[in-house]
C-alpha cells in the first residue's frame, strides 16, 4: 500500500501578476488547469513555475487559493522582502537570492503578495500541502446535529453519526481534489464504542472502525484512503449500525509523487513475528511493517544493475532503536534510527550497498532487540565510497578507576570499571538533516582516526580530555570525547560533527550500544531500569520497571538489579539546547541496547506535536553524559546528581528551610484579603510553639487568583506579614493563556501588546498546541509581548514588597516551535532564556524562588522544585508523592536545595494528616501548611501536628531520605533512611486504609551493622526500644512513623 505524505508537489494554484502588461480577458489554461484572470492583470509561466519577470519594486500579485488549507511556497528573488495577505496572518519573508520554501495556511480565496519595497521576484510556486474540513462545515442529514465543542479543531463536532437506524445521522462534505488519484483521509472522531461507520466518494466506500476499547467522548484517530475526481466531490460519512459517536473534520492529503526503485512494505517477505499492520502510522499513511526484531524479520527482493547504491529506509520508532542489515544472507551493517517519537511521524535512514547486477535479497533484523517498523525503502546509485587509509589498534584511557578501551578499527569504545569491563562497543550517533530525506552516521561508518589529550582542571577536579578524530570521505569530521578525572568513579563523553558547509541536526548520541549483554552489572535477579519523568505534570510517576523489555527515560536512567543494587548510571550534565533521553532493551535478563541521546520529544511526554527543533552549523556538539557503575544504584543517581551541580552550581539559599502557609488548598480560587490577614496571625501562632524555619522566619504565600486583592490591598498584606515577623509571597504562571484564540486579541496589562503577540507558533505558521487540557495556549517566552508581560509583573510584586515567587507551568516555555528570537532553534533554548529573565529581577540571595509544574532541567535558576504534581491531604496522594521522593531523591541538595513535598494539608483524618506532616519532613524539603483554619478544629489538629520540636528540628535539615529499595514499578516502597551528623533516621509508612502491617525490618538492608545493638527511638510518641538485626513493628492503617536510631542504647 502506497504511503501518503502531506508534503507532496500537486496542486500549482493560480497566480494572478499584478503587473504593466497587456491585458488579458477571459480564461486561459496553464499546466493543465484552468486559471481565472482578470483585466489589468497578466501572467507568464515557465514549466512547472510560474515565472514573473517584471515583479520588481513593490509590485504585488494575487494568489487565489481554491480551497482553504495549508500551503507550501517555494520562491526566490532578492530585495527588502515578501509578503503575503492570508486575512488573519501577515506572512513576512526575506529574499536573500537563493531558493526558499515556507508553510502557509491560505483561506479559501484570493490574497495579496506584494513585495516590500525594492527587489526583484524571479518565480513563486504555491503548492496545496493538506487540507482540513470541519464536520460541521458540511451539510448535515437524518438526526445529525452540530454541538459545541471547546475541544474541537474548529469548536464544534456533528453528533448522531449513524442513529437512529430510521433515520441515519451522515454529514456531506464538499471535497477538492487537484487531479483525480486515490488520496489519504485522516477521520477525527469521537467513539461510544466499537461501532463502524463509513466515509464514501462516488461508488467508492471505505469502513471506519472506532477502536474496542475506545471511551465515550474519548478522541480516536483513523487513516484511511479514498479515491477522489478531480475538482469538487461530495464525500459523504454515515452509519448504518447505530450511533457512532462524533465527528470533528477530516484532513485530506494527495498521494505523493510515484519513487524510482521504491520497494513498499507490501512487497517484502515477512518472516515470524514481523507483519504488516494498517493504521500504524495513524496520522499519515496507513499501514507499515512491525514486529522486526530477534523474533522477527522482513526481506525485500530486489532486481539491480551492477553498481554502488544508497538505500534509503522510511521507518518509525518511538524509541531510540537499531537494525541489522543482510545481503544474500551476508552481514552488511547496523544502523541506528533516531527516535519519530510518534507513530505519525517518519524518518528516514541510508546506507550504502554495493550490488552486482540481478536479483538479491536485503533482509532487515535485529538479533538483540526491536527494531524500527519500516514503511518502505528505495535503492538510488551512488558514486564508490573510497577510504583513505584504515587505523589499526586499541588505545587506552584511564584514570585509574575507570577507563576507555577505544577500538581505532571500529570506532568504538568499551567502558571498564576497575579490570571488569561494564559496557561494551559504545559509538556515537549523529542524525544529518537533508532537504528531502535524513541519514545518520556512526562513529564506526569511518575508517581512519587520531587520538588527542589535555590536562583539564574545572568544577570535576583535575584529569584528562582525550579527543578521538574520525575521518571518511563524504562524511562530516566526527569527534568523541572522553573526560577522566583523578578519583572519580564515572567518565563524561559528547559528540561533535563537522563539516565545511553548514549542517542541521535535531538528534546527537554520544552513546549508544547493541549486541548479546553490552551492559554487565552482574548476575540480575531482580533487574530494573528507572523512568525518570520529563516534568511533573499530570501526576506522572517516577518507576522501577522490570528490566526486560523497552523503556525510555528522560534526562537520566539507571540500569540495576534490586537485591544487589549493582547498576550503571548515564545521563546527561548539559541542558541549554537538547531535550535528552535514554532508550534501553532486555531480554531474558540480558540488556541488549543501550543508549544516551540529546533530541527526544512526544506530544504524551513532553507535549511537542511537531519534532525536536534542529541545531545548525559548521560544528554541532551534543550535550555531555555522564557513565558510571556503581555498587548501588542510589550511590548512583546520588553521583549523577553532584555531577550537574559540579558542572552549574544549583541556585544556593542561605536562610534555611521555608515553613509556612499558601493558599492553594486553603482557600483555592476563594483567596481574600481578610482571610489571608487571618492565617497570617495564626502562622504567627504556630511559630511561637516552633512551626518555623531558621531565623523565626516563616513565608505566607498567596496562590492562584491573587488578583481579587486590590494593589492597595496587597501592599497591606505584605506589611501585616512584615509586622507578624514574616515573609510574604505569591504565584505567577507566565508562560501559559488560559484561553482560546477568541480572547488572544486581549492586550498584556501595561503595554501595547496582545497575546496573539505573544503566542508560540508552529513551523506552519498555526499555533503550537499544547494539548494538555483545550483552554490553553503556549506563550514565546523569547517574545518581546512575553518579555514585557514579566517586566510589568515583576516590578509590581517587588513593589508590593514580595520576598518569594512559586512560577507555575514553566512546561509551556520549553515547547518546541517557531520562536520570534531567531537564535532560539529549541525549546530548551527557550526555555533558559525564559528561566534566566526571572533570576534578572531579584537578588536570590534575598527573594526565594520556587517552581511548581516545571521540567525537571535545568535546575540553576531556582532554590526549589516540586518532586511531584499536585498533593494534598489524603494517604493515596501522600503515596503518590513519595513515589518521586523513592526514586527522584537524589535532585535534593544537588539540582535543587529543596524538593517541594506541595502543600501540607490536613482535611483528611487525623492519622493520614500526621503521615502527610511526615512525608513532608523527608522529602528535603518545605513545610507550607494549607487549610482553611476557620474551623476550631482544624486549628488545634493544626497546632498538635507542628509543634513537635524533633520533628520540626528534623525537617530543618532540608535532607531528602533515602529510599531502601527501588523494585515498587510505579508505586513506592515503605521504608526511607537518612543517615546523619547526629544519628540514623527510619521512616515508615503504611499506605493500606483498612488493614494495620507488620514489618520486620532488616537492619543491615536498610544501612545499619549486622550484630549490632541499636537503640530505637519513636519521634513522636517518645517511645524507645532496642533491636539487633531485625526490628519488628506494626502500623495501623494510613499510619507512619519517624524513628532516630543510635548505636547502643543511649536514646
């Protein structure tokens, strides 16, 4: 089946050239289509372009788009600049002389090009690149009906598809197509189940069936492909079976063009688990070949003349993965595929393959681990690779603890930790960007290299850089890197490519490995690998997953085994331009991929719904990774996190650990100024029986819908926490529109901006659309609007004399998009720079920052963060929470000083109120209470949790507990340590609500000495007890308990 794209070169729209010629009436035909002019307007052609050769100096045209949609321009000309009317957009473009091509979206109609002072245009082509046609737009039969949709693309969907069966619901849509050819149509839909409905053109008529396991007004997605005549068609979608659900619109793109050599996936020969699935890339083409890998395999027969080719794969993957490839059964090479994160999105790859003339079979695998699905691959001849020479030989880099042993035949590298090698046949991976397809090379694509090495001296110590050099004609210089410092027991490695003309790159791998068991951490007997989550939003969770099988992770992960904790660790130290990941497979307890990268994305993870933006250069350098093995996986994580804050220190706060008050769950979107008056006295209470950080300091912050207060009213505020000996603070989420487009044109409060100046855009021009929730829109942090937006809110909370700032949903700053800075190429770009503005405005010695919803690097512009999403009061959400601290721990003290545990809230009962007190205690932390305090009630559970001196003495440490074991998936495990100047400390926790649990507790396995007495002591009744080995206790429901431990038996 033919793969549909919706970049393809079919549809040459009607230019009409505005121009000092003679007029032309009437109709004329050009390229085979038939174009409107008009009187006093001409038109030349040339081929397939439309040539205009006397468009000089401010002379314009008219572009008459027959069908609203999205549009590809390609042009060139030199002068001051172009643009294009397209009614609600103003598009600018610069002419430099060259070739350029650009995204529009055209309504339906005519509109204006006029070029922008002096300059000459040499040709334009406008081309239809997809087309989109709202439901509701159509005409509506039987009991359909249009209801409103604030989700919807176009804040409507069509209802009753199909029911009922007397009188069948259908829409009819007016479709345009430029030639007649069968083309791809994305169906958006809501589905009451598994119910099929119909679209049909003609006599042509294609089932749509919504997915088994699909909930009622949950969104589904389907392709499918329909022949179409061209101009108009009336394309009809229905139900014979009952209600269906809703449709929203359908997207309509034409096939592209018929590829030389081009072998599809229905004409390969699939062996064991491979099998062509339809709908696998369920955003633009339909079906592809899945189930590649040590069960599975696919072969393409192919017939050749003798010669040297570059075979191009289309394939897609959402994790980092590899391939093998044969050829007449002989090994050729591997290739490793850069992420599409998702299954919409395809790259390519090639490679090249010499062929004598006839018949052969390329055969795609992969002995160790999955591999990519592939849509289809086409052999293009290719001038002889010539090598110049070939290095021979290992060389050895070493600090004495751990090591390089770098193979200058194969360009790789094997990592030992002491004699015991730990990682084998590391390489490097680039992605190269093309203008019609990409590639990557590895470091072993090259066959002659050089080693260099300098003395270093920085934030890790003293040791040495080592620089192996690859050359390969037609390939850009690569470079690895290896730093080795006096007594570290881990390696720091990047990348680097080069080339004489510029290249572009969204994805850069410095470590990546395959085969049998490349990584060793020793007999596994309960393997684990740990996600780390890309921020904390939608409560996402931290885990320990089971070994086998693929995972990703973002910024870091560590590969272990849970009884012995053995484990090697990777990550990456730098975060100014890359999102980074790691992708790893097992099998059977043998881990087979391994990899380190800069470049992932996913609209579920991250909510990018357009890729990783690129870098561009002569010279493109990957961020840095850590690699190290470690005895135990929490040493581990611990030396990764002192590894970032070696490189950037994190953001230091001198004056102890926040205890205080915020709104959020005490007042929510009631917050007042009498109230917060009220809680400011009562705080001031608390205090005087030791509920307050160092200095008697404590913070009452005011949350989310502050602007109920006046200006007058929130200095007032700040003053009455001034005189109660307090610190005042409030809450910002500057990177987010909580609304739709239709109040985008609302102006930035105190300047001449809207937020339509402001909003971040897609390559194609529309907005990048977050799509976490349907009222929102993502801000351009790097936008002038966005910039004087935070002047103006700055200035005013230093005014009102403010001391503390909690910045929300700081995830919408790092989208990838079209940014107004054109230096800005990613999200991470602009994401720092939007970071940094804040930082800019106060002295962080003296004003506390702290992130709530925010990714979770970089770290070097706050002194807290949030280690979970939103937690309140009851058991459940304390568990959720402590799954972070379980396995997110080590970001205490090392990116942040404190992880915020949220607010403290004791609107449950009593027991789940103390066991929320002390998960807050140990998370490292900031103790800010949040209750409505008008009930008696409240007041004194209040007073009777936050007046215990030891633990409150406890909490001031701002020291994150340590988890004892990391094997709980998603969930968290019971027990934390933290082993201390003045003793060792246990807490344990019973998340069960009905039932009380035992526990013996091995004391050697959380840390302690095997045959040693200790004495226990109960930090919140007082009680003490002693223990040797084993110490037995029971829990009620929703019951915890901090214990301080000593050797001996002195309590």
């Amino acid at each position: 089946m033919k793969k549909l794209t919706a970049f393809f070169t079919a549809c040459i729209i009607t230019i009409l050239v505005s121009a000092s010629v003679i007029p032309v009436q009437g109709s004329a035909a050009v390229n085979g289509y038939q174009c409107s002019t008009e009187a006093s307007y001409g038109m030349i052609t040339d081929g397939e372009n439309f040539k205009v050769t006397s468009l000089e100096d401010g002379a314009g045209m008219i572009v008459n788009a027959p069908v609203s949609g999205s549009y590809k321009i390609n042009f060139r000309g030199k002068g001051d600049g172009l643009t294009i009317d397209a009614g609600d957009n103003i598009y600018e473009m610069t002419l430099n002389g060259e070739n350029q091509i650009s995204d529009i979206y055209l309504d339906k109609g005519r509109h204006e090009v006029q070029l922008s002072g002096k300059g000459k245009l040499d040709f334009l082509k406008v081309e239809i690149e997809q087309t989109v046609y709202e439901a509701e737009g159509g005409r509506l039969g039987g009991y359909a009906v249009r209801n409103s949709s604030s989700g919807a693309s176009g804040g409507a969907v069509v209802s009753n598809i199909g029911a009922p069966k007397t009188d069948f619901g259908n829409i009819l849509l007016d479709v345009y197509a430029p030639y007649d050819g069968v083309y791809g149509i994305i169906v958006d839909y809501t589905s009451s189940g598994n119910i099929p409905f119909y679209i049909k053109s003609g006599d042509s008529s294609v089932e749509v069936t919504s997915a088994k396991d699909m909930q009622f007004s949950k969104e589904g997605r389907k392709y499918v492909e329909l022949p179409l005549n061209a101009g108009s068609n009336d394309v009809k979608i229905y139900g014979e079976a009952g209600n269906m659900g809703s449709v929203d619109c359908i997207t309509v793109f034409a096939p592209e063009e018929v590829m030389d050599n081009c072998y599809e996936e229905t004409e390969a020969k699939l062996f064991g688990s491979a099998e062509i699935r339809n709908n696998l890339y369920t955003a633009k083409n339909s079906s592809g070949i899945t189930g590649i890998g040590p069960d599975g395999s696919a072969e393409f027969n192919v017939n050749t003349d003798s010669g040297t080719y570059e075979m191009t794969i289309w394939y897609s993957s959402p994790e980092y993965r590899g391939m093998e490839i044969y050829i007449d059964g002989k090994y050729h090479d591997r290739l490793y595929c850069p992420i599409t994160a998702e299954d919409y999105n395809t790259e390519t790859i090639s490679t090249k393959i010499n062929l004598s003339a006839g018949k052969h079979k390329i055969k795609f695998t992969n002995s160790y681990s999955d591999a990519p699905d592939i849509d289809k691959i086409q052999l293009t001849k290719s001038s002889e690779s010539k090598t110049r020479y070939k290095s021979l030989g290992t060389r050895n880099f070493d600090n004495g603890t751990v090591s390089i042993k770098y193979n200058m035949e194969n360009g790789t590298g094997d990592f030992y930790c002491g004699d015991t090698l730990r990682v084998k046949g590391i390489e490097a991976v680039a992605k190269l960007e093309g203008d019609d397809t990409n590639t990557a090379v590895k470091s072993s694509d090259y066959s002659y290299r050089t080693v260099s090495k300098e003395d270093v001296e920085d934030g890790y110590g003293k040791g040495t850089l080592y620089t192996v050099t690859s050359y390969e004609p037609g390939l850009p210089i690569m470079r690895q890197r290896y730093w080795l410092y006096n007594g570290l027991e881990y390696i720091i490695t990047n990348m680097e490519i080069e080339s004489d003309k510029s290249i572009s790159s969204n994805f850069l791998a410095p470590i990546t490995a395959m085969g049998s068991g490349i990584v060793n951490i020793g007999e596994i007997d309960d393997g684990r690998t740990l996600f780390v989550p890309y921020d904390n939003d939608g409560w996402v969770r931290y885990r320990g997953d089971e070994i086998n099988g693929r995972h990703i992770s973002y910024w870091a992960t560590s590969l272990y085994d849970n009884t012995s904790r053995a484990s090697i660790v990777t990550g990456s130290i730098d975060h100014d331009t890359f999102k980074t990941g790691t992708s790893e497979y097992s099998r059977e307890n043998s881990i087979n991929f391994f990899g380190g990268f800069g470049g992932i994305w996913s609209a579920k993870d991250t909510y990018d719904y357009v890729p990783h933006g690129s870098i561009d250069g002569n010279i493109l350098t990957s961020p840095r990774f850590f690699l190290g093995y470690f005895d135990d996986w929490r040493d581990g994580m611990e030396a990764y996190g002192d590894a970032n804050t070696r490189n950037i220190p994190m953001l230091e706060w001198k004056d102890g650990v926040p205890f205080g008050y915020n709104s959020w769950y005490g007042q929510g979107s009631k917050v007042n100024y009498n109230e917060s008056i009220d809680v400011s006295n009562f705080i001031k209470e608390l205090g005087d029986n030791d509920f307050k950080g160092d200095n008697d300091v404590a913070y009452i912050n005011l949350d989310s819908y502050w602007d109920s207060f006046s200006d007058d009213q929130l200095k007032q505020f700040v003053e009455h926490c001034h005189v109660n000996g307090q610190r005042a603070g409030i809450y910002w989420s500057h990177f987010v529109f909580w609304s739709t487009e239709a109040w985008w044109n609302m102006g930035v409060p105190g300047y001449d901006y809207t937020y339509r100046d402001a909003v971040l855009e897609e390559p194609n021009g529309g907005v990048a659309a977050i799509q976490k929730d349907s009222g929102s829109l993502p801000m351009d942090p790097t936008s002038d609007a966005m910039k004087a937006r935070l002047d103006y809110i700055m200035n005013k909370f230093i005014d009102c004399g403010f001391e503390f700032l909690k910045i929300d949903f700081l995830n919408y700053a790092a989208l990838e998009g079209n940014h107004r800075d054109p230096d800005v190429k990613t999200g991470m770009q602009a994401y720092n720079q939007a970071l940094k503005m804040f930082t800019d405005y106060v002295d962080t010695d003296k004003f506390f920052l702290s992130y709530s919803i925010a990714p979770l690097f970089p770290y070097q512009y706050a002194h807290a963060r949030r280690i979970s999403c939103d937690t309140a009061d009851d058991i459940g959400e304390t568990s959720y929470m402590l799954n972070s601290l379980n396995y997110g721990w080590w970001e205490d003290n090392t990116l942040y000083q404190f992880t915020d545990p949220d607010h403290i809230s004791f609107a449950a009962s009593a027991t789940e109120a103390r066991t929320r007190y002390n998960s807050a205690v140990i998370c490292g932390t900031m103790m800010l209470l949040s209750d409505s305090y008008k009930n008696k009630g409240m007041r004194e559970l209040t007073k009777e949790l936050t007046s215990n001196e030891d633990i409150n003495a406890l909490a001031r440490k701002g020291k994150a507990f340590r988890p004892v074991e990391g094997n709980t998936g998603q969930w968290t495990n019971d027990l934390f340590t933290l082993d201390d100047e003045d003793g060792f400390y246990l807490a344990v926790f019973n998340y069960e609500r009905t039932m009380n649990k035992k526990y013996n507790i091995d004391l050697e396995r959380i840390g302690l000495e095997k045959d040693t007495e200790y004495s226990v002591t109960d930090m919140w009744s007082g009680k003490n007890m002693q223990v040797k080995d084993i110490m037995s206790i029971e829990l009620h429901p929703e019951e915890s308990c901090i214990y301080k431990i000593k050797r001996g038996n002195n309590r």
